[in-house]
C-alpha cells in the first residue's frame, strides 16, 4: 500500500469537510421546507438553524448539526414530528382559545389567567352535556380585528344592559387535543445525508 501524501490527506479532508458542509446545509433548507409546507406558520421555519464542525478547518472528523434555536420551537416542531396527545397538568381540561381571544405581546397565545388580566373582563364557566363545555365573557364587544374586549357606554336605566353588549365564548375546554403528524423529517435528513455526502465526497476527489 503508498502510502498517502500530506497533499492528498488534505485534499479528502477538504472533500469530506465541503460534503458534510453540503448535507447540513441541505438538510436545513429541506426542514425548513416542510415545516413552511405543513402550514406552521412563516416565521418557525427560520429556527431552523445549522452548524458544521470543526468551523473553517478541514477534517475526516467533521460533522454537521441541524437544530432548532431556542426550546419552544423544537418543542412545537418534535410534536409535530412525532404526533402527540396533549393533557392537561392538572388532569382536568384544556383551554383552547377561540379567534375572539386575540393574542398577546409576540403573538402568544392567552390562558384563561391572561386573557382576564389583559382584557379586564372576567370569565364564566359553561357546562353542555355532551358537548366541550365552553370559557365565556358578558358585556363583551367584538371589535373590529375580531376580538372580544370590555364594551363600552352606559347601561339602560331599565334593565341596566349596556346597548350592543354581547356574551363571547373565549375557551373550549377539551380534555385533550391531538396533534396529527405532518413532518418526517429525519427520513429526509437520512436520504439527504445517504445521497449527498457519498457524491460531494467523490466529486471532490476527482
């Protein structure tokens, strides 16, 4: 057996480093691509971040990682991955909320203690036998961007009703929500990894 020459050593470092630079790159982009296409909004697909090591310097070691940047996203996007059943802590229900919720500060989503805190207006509790029971609010409006917020005016001397005024539901409480599986993404991280770094390694050396 030759034995091999620095420059030759370099050149498969160099070939192996570029391929595996190349897989994580696409495999991001691929992440990226069905995270977008299961419809789970515009901004959680750029998350998805990726990394190759070591950084800048050829090696047979290298290696790429793909990741979410922060624990919420790779939370939503492992559910999704997945498909879970979500209950809730407490072993009672979940509050899902209704359009007329709204949304707070960075579009989260209110809990029931939020939304009264936000809004003002306080919660009632509706039981339907057989039904989801519902989290509703009384003299409420619904404005303009569709969200349920304290009504305004005076009340009738008659009946002490605010003109307009309108009972709101806010919450569904369910016991527990699925979440179906819309992602598949480490059958795609392996198909891109099998067939990409196996070409970019061959195209380097030749």
């Amino acid at each position: 057996m030759l034995a091999m020459t620095n420059g030759t050593i370099l050149l498969i470092e160099r070939a192996h480093q570029r391929a595996i630079g190349s897989a994580t790159e696409a495999i991001k982009q691929g992440w990226r691509g069905q995270v977008r296409a299961a419809g789970l909004g515009a901004k959680l697909p750029n998350t998805i971040r990726s990394r190759v090591y070591p950084a800048g310097q050829p090696s047979m070691d290298a290696a790429g990682l793909v990741y979410a940047r922060s624990r919420g996203p790779a939370k939503i996007i492992g559910s999704f991955e997945r498909g879970v059943t979500i209950r809730s802590r407490d072993g009672f229900w979940l509050a899902i909320p209704t359009p007329e919720a709204g949304r707070g500060r960075f579009g989260r989503k209110f809990t029931p203690l939020t939304w009264e805190r936000h809004t003002g207006l306080r919660l009632r509790f509706v039981y339907r036998p057989g039904q989801s029971s519902l989290l509703v609010t009384d003299g409420a409006r619904v404005n303009a961007r569709g969200q349920a917020r304290r009504k305004g005016g005076r009340r009738r001397k008659t009946d002490g009703i605010l003109s307009g005024e309108q009972t709101v539901v806010i919450f569904v409480l369910v016991p527990q929500a699925r979440i179906s599986k819309r992602l598949d993404l480490i059958r795609q991280a392996d198909a891109i990894a099998g067939g990409l770094v196996s070409r970019v390694t061959l195209d380097g050396l030749i």
